[in-house]
C-alpha cells in the first residue's frame, strides 16, 4: 500500500488508497489535510496505512454521539429482536444523548463513560409521562342475544367504569354516560401511600449496566466502521448490581392464592402459571389455537412483551422459549372450561367481538396489557393475606417446588424454558435447602462419629471438660 503527499496551500495533505465500496465496488481514499509540513505529512501517512493495515483505521470525520447512535441502531436493527432494538433506543434517548450526544465519538473515552455511569446512578431517572384521559365515555347500551336473550350492560371499561344491569326496552339511560364508580376507602388511602413513596432520583445499578452493555456494542462497531479507534467502554467501570434475595411462596401458599384466585376471570392463567412456572409475557401471549385439549399440550411461540409502555411481540427470551408444554389434568380442565366461556362471550358479541386469538382476553377478545395482569395478581395475592412477591416469583417457587419434589435437572430446565440445564442448576441450587440439609447430616455423622454421636451434653460433662482444658494448659504454662 502506498502513500502520497501534496502541498494545498500553505498546509500539507495525505492520502492513500483503501479497499473499495463493500456495496457499490467504487474505489475510496482515506485522506487528511491541514498539515504543517511535508516531514509532518509523511509520518502521519505511514502511520495511518499502519492502523489500517491492522485495522484500526479511524475515519477522518468527526461524528458526534447522536449521529453515531441514530446510524448505528438503523443498522443493526435487523439482525436483533425488536424488543431489544426498541430498549436500546430508549437507552439511547433517555440516558447516553442527553448527556454526551454533542460530543464528537472519538473523544469519548473510559473517563467519560464512569463519569457517565455516576450521573446516571445520581439523577438519571426520567418521569414517566402522564397517562392521557380518554376523551370517549362509555354509555350505558342495551344488549341481546340472537336467541333474545337480555344480556347486561357492560361497557367493558376495565377500571372504575361498569354496568351490570339489564336494560329494559326504552329505559331512559340507554345512550346516557355510565358514572365512574366511587373508590373505597382502602383504595384511597392504598393510592396516597403510593403517591408517598418517593423514587430515588437515580437509575438502578441493573439499568446502568445494561447502558453500558449497549455502549460497549456500539462501540465495537464504531471500531469496526473506522469511527473509533478502539472500543473504549472496556475501561470503563460500570457499577456492581447487588444480589437480591429471591422470594418465593411455599406450596401451601400457592395452594391458598389458587383457592382466592378461583372466581377470578383468569383463573385460568393463574392456575397455568403456579401449574407450569411460565413467563409473564408467554401467558400474555398464549394463543388460543395452540392450545391442543385433545393431546394436553400448549405450544408456546409468540410473546407479548411491554416496552416503554408499549406491547410488542418477540419469539421469547432464550432458544428454548418455544417449546410444547404438557398440561396437568387439572389445569387442561380449567382450561377447557375457560374456552367455553370464550366461545360463548363470542357468540354474545356478535359481529363487536374482537378476536385477535389470544387464550387470555376479556369478554369482547381484547387482550389484557401485560402489565395489567401484574396489578391483578397483585391485588388477588394481597386478599389472599399472601407474602408480597412479584409475578415472576410465581415461576421461581415452581422451580424451587420442583427442586423440592427431586425433579429431574434437565426436565425441570426444559419445561419453564431455560436455555440450558447449567443455568437452571445455578439459579435454584441454592433453594434446595433438604439436599443440603442430606449433606450436613451426612458428613456431621461421619466426622463427629462414635462417642460424641448425640444430641444430649450435660451442664457437668462441658464443666469437666473445661476444668480438664484449664488444668492442662496451667501445667503446660
């Protein structure tokens, strides 16, 4: 490869043939000017045929952060989920531009990125936008059956807007709004307790970290593209996620929120969750068509994760995420329960229903919003006088039960979806407290052994024994 130098000027120049277009095959140069001298020129000449030749060409333009970012997700969102090219855009927008996105690429260094890091752990949460109110009022409508049967109102708002009555023939509130139903007292003061609870002003550590995870592939394609002349976030020191005890419930705990659950709509989903271990956002999309009632299975394919407050649909989280799952005689009884009712809430609609497929879906087939399933098992966990944990702590106390029941590793791994046994042997080992409690007696037997094998020791043995310990190292003394 060879070089060349020009006077422009009263400054030098460079400039050296590269490989061409990898698209169009045209020939490209890699050039720089405003040099002070022609000694000047041909050193920074050799020295950039040498990093290209090694590949750390860094092209001559200068691109700022924002720049960088927006082209660097145009083009690599094809080759991820769109779940994950939408979080990283987020990440983008709400914790890297605002703060260093007028900055040019090749100043960023691992300085920068920990001095970003602890601003992000200080005052990097961003407000959440207020919800807007819906300017359409349901009304109260009168509802009938092809058979002629009066069905009752409802709306099918789901929140403090209902009706339940059966409206007669030229009733007077038909077309009228349905008034917002009071809320009770517990609910007030549950809402201002809530509203008391300030948030930290900063991220939490798990967020950062996933921040830098995506700076640190941003930039690795930065180098790789000549923008950069290294990836630099690999001396940058992201912070240290703490380790958070997992809370489960106990058998006996799941069997008490079943028994509340069981007149609830989707009781259905909760009996498939504590039944299976499965994810929020495999329940949420749970197809009805999947589901095999002759054969006892459900096949998971498609998810319904949320995103910004967004439902988008993804193919799951790991490589086993889909898979056939067998069903328990019980649950697939619920279940086929719960599909006769949807085929009678569609017939009730009519021509209004709203089919999108899911199994889980109100009584006009909308499905509910992922979140909305959380706030429920919420609120069916704490009538049931239940332990506070999370909907996703369902799953680990199916785990932990399985690990209970001697489950087999690799059974356990491939039904609740991991993507491998290792992982599952990571995650739950530690929660199998009767295998360890087999280990402690084990080996406490063969090491304390003959004589001193019991659980009774006298005041005056201990006494004598610490006389006969004193005595001896008096002597010894």
């Amino acid at each position: 490869m060879k070089g060349h130098v020009t006077k422009r000027g009263k400054t030098w120049a460079y400039w050296f043939d590269i490989d061409p277009d990898p698209l169009t095959g045209k020939r490209r140069q890699q050039t720089k000017s405003g040099l002070k001298s022609e000694k000047e020129a041909w050193k920074e000449c050799r020295t950039a045929i040498a990093d290209y030749e090694k590949g750390r060409v860094v092209s001559s333009t200068r691109r700022k952060v924002v720049d960088a970012m927006e082209e660097w997700l145009t083009r690599i969102e094809h080759s991820i989920k769109p779940s994950m090219v939408q979080n990283w855009r987020n990440y983008a927008a709400y914790y890297v531009i605002p703060y260093i996105g007028q900055r040019d690429v090749q100043d960023i260094n691992g300085a920068v990125c920990d001095a970003l890091y602890a601003k992000l752990l200080s005052e990097g949460r961003v407000k959440a936008k207020p919800k807007k109110t819906s300017a359409i009022r349901p009304v109260h409508v009168r509802r009938i059956t092809p058979d002629g049967r009066i069905l009752p109102c409802r709306p099918y708002r789901y929140d403090t807007v209902r009706c339940h009555r059966k409206h007669a023939d030229g009733d007077p509130a038909i077309g009228q709004p349905i008034q917002v139903r009071k809320a009770t007292r517990r609910a007030m003061e549950k809402a201002d307790e809530a509203r008391g609870k300030k948030l930290s002003s900063g991220l939490e550590p798990k967020t950062v970290v996933n921040t830098h995870r995506m700076l640190h592939r941003a930039w690795e394609d930065f180098a790789a593209w000549g923008w950069a002349k290294r990836n630099v976030t690999t001396d940058a020191h992201p912070p240290r996620v703490p380790r958070k005890g997992r809370k489960v419930w106990t058998v006996a705990q799941l069997q008490t929120f079943l028994q509340r659950a069981r007149s609830d709509r989707f009781f259905a989903l909760w009996l498939l969750e504590t039944t299976s271990g499965m994810r929020r956002c495999e329940l949420a999309g749970a197809r009805r068509d999947l589901l095999d009632l002759a054969a006892g299975t459900l096949a998971i394919e498609i998810t319904r994760v949320v995103v910004d407050g967004r439902v988008i649909e993804s193919d799951g989280k790991t490589e086993n995420a889909q898979h056939v799952l067998a069903l328990d005689p019980f649950t697939l009884a619920a279940l086929k329960v719960h599909v006769e009712m949807l085929d009678q809430e569609r017939e009730e609609f009519g021509p209004d229903y709203q089919g999108h497929g899911i199994l889980f879906c109100w009584e006009n087939g909308v499905p509910p919003h992922p979140d909305t399933i959380t706030r429920r098992f919420k609120r069916l966990s704490a009538a049931a006088g239940l332990p506070e944990i999370d909907l996703h702590d369902v799953r680990h106390s199916y785990a932990t039960a399985g690990r209970a029941a001697k489950i087999d590793w690799k059974a356990l791994s491939q039904r609740i979806g991991h993507a491998d046994v290792a992982f599952t042997m990571k995650q739950y080992v530690q929660t199998d407290l009767e295998a360890d409690r087999q280990v402690a007696n084990t080996l406490a037997t063969l090491i304390i052994g003959g004589s001193l094998a019991t659980t009774e020791v006298t005041g005056e043995a201990d006494k004598d024994a610490t006389n006969d310990a004193d005595e001896a190292e008096g002597a010894a003394e």
